[in-house]
C-alpha cells in the first residue's frame, strides 16, 4: 500500500469538501441570495462535474484499461460497465437511504423519524460521496497532476453547493450562521470517501480503471437525477445552462493547464 498516495488524496478531498463552507460565507453577508443566482451557480457546479467525470475519470480510465487488456475496444466495454455500475450504485442508495432534496421532495424509505433539516443534509452527503471518491481514486492513480486537476474542479464546484444549501436552509427560516454551518459541514464526507477510493485503487492496482469509471458514473447520476432537475424548477433554465457550458469550459480550462 502507498501510503502517501492515500494521505494525499485524503487531503485533497478534504480541501474539496471545505471549499463547500467558503461556499456558505455570502449568506452571512447579504440576508437573500436570488434563486437565479443559486441556479446559476449550481449549473456551473454541474459543467464541472460533468467535464471533470470525462477529463479527468473516463479518459484516463480507458487508457489505464486499454494497457491492462491491450485493445481499445476491450477497455471501452469495460469502462461502459464501470460507468453504468457507478450509477446503478448510487441509485441503490439513493433509493435505500431516507433524504430529502427542497425542490424535489422525499426519497428513499418512508416513515423515518428524521427531521426534514436532517433528510437534506442526507441528501447532499449522498451527492458529496462519489466526489470524494472520485478525488481520492485520482490520487491514488499516481497521476498527481490530472488528480491535482479534479481536486481544484471539485473544490470550485463545491462552492456553489455550499451556497445552495445554505441558501435554502436560511429560506425556511434557519439562523444564517446555523445554515451557513449545516451547508459547510455537508463537504466533510468527501475525505472520507477520498480515503476510501485512494485506499482501494492503491492496495488494488488493477481496480484503477473500474474505479475511475465508477466514481464518473456516480457523478454523472447526480448531474443528471439531482443537479439539472434542480435548477430547471423555477424557470431559470435559461441561466442554468449557461452557468453549466460555463462549467464544462472552466474545467477542459484547468485541464490543459495542469495537465
């Protein structure tokens, strides 16, 4: 085991999911963030999932799969079927865990007694997971500067998260500073799911390439099950979309910069 690898990665994954509080701080500072800004900005958080989940997992992964079984279309099937398990994956919890998405409603098991505050924090520890995951897979790689890459990708896009959370917490009427430290303290789940993916890929060298497609695929299903139905529910899709091409550029940006 390359215990650096897994100590870096954890880092990494932690800064990304601190990059979340930074996220919190313009509710502390202004008493209403308008719902076409938090749109906008999580749009933005989705073209950089997305960019990140081809850049920096997919297209490593089928080259790491294509040396593994020495034909591209061998590697292609192989990283088609990590990327669909990654989001069947994620589906299973999805629908096994109770939470709760403001706009979307309740998933998952009914009954719970959990609060509604709760379910949601649930909701986004959910959707932070696969990208701690997809950090700490990175790092674990050995590929330090495309894992350096997603890591700053997740961080930028965990900022505009942070804000959402917090944003929607103030709106039922939660003290700023409690919603500011809620949305915050959703990021740290993301070390954790680091350590677990650079653990994994380091002490299994050969789930490098399945892991990579794994952690794209479980990103790929938020974007498109949670991110995107998200801010297209008020009728500002319009801006949403633009923050999300804006995403998808910033990330292909920093992709040919540090890599």
């Amino acid at each position: 085991m390359d215990g650096s690898s897994i100590l870096i990665g954890t880092g990494a994954s932690l800064a990304a999911g601190l990059a979340t509080a930074l996220g919190t701080i313009p509710i502390l500072l202004v008493r209403r963030v308008s719902q076409t800004l938090q749109d906008t900005f999580l749009g933005f958080a989705a073209g950089v999932m997305l960019a990140a989940s081809f850049f920096s997992l997919i297209i490593p992964g089928l080259n790491y799969a294509q040396t593994n079984f020495g034909s591209r279309l061998l590697a292609a099937g192989a990283i088609g079927l990590a990327v669909l398990l990654g989001a069947a994956g994620l589906a299973l919890v999805n629908r096994a865990v109770p939470h709760e998405h403001f706009l979307l409603g309740r998933f998952g098991p009914r009954g719970t007694p959990l609060r509604r505050t709760w379910l949601f924090v649930l909701a986004i520890t959910l959707h932070n997971f696969p990208e701690g995951l997809a950090v700490g897979v990175g790092f674990g790689s050995g590929d330090i500067a495309s894992a350096t890459t997603l890591a700053i990708g997740i961080g930028l896009q965990n900022m505009p998260e942070g804000l959402a959370v917090a944003a929607a917490l103030a709106a039922l009427n939660y003290n700023r500073f409690v919603a500011a430290a809620i949305g915050g303290a959703t990021g740290l789940v993301e070390p954790i799911a680091g350590a677990l993916g650079a653990a994994a890929v380091s002490v299994f060298q050969p789930l490098l390439p399945w892991a990579l497609g794994f952690a794209a695929g479980a990103m790929i299903f938020v974007i498109s099950n949670e991110i995107v139905p998200e801010t297209h529910r008020h009728g500002h899709e319009g801006m949403a979309t633009a923050g999300l091409m804006i995403g998808v550029v910033s990330m292909m940006v920093l992709d040919v910069v540090f890599t």
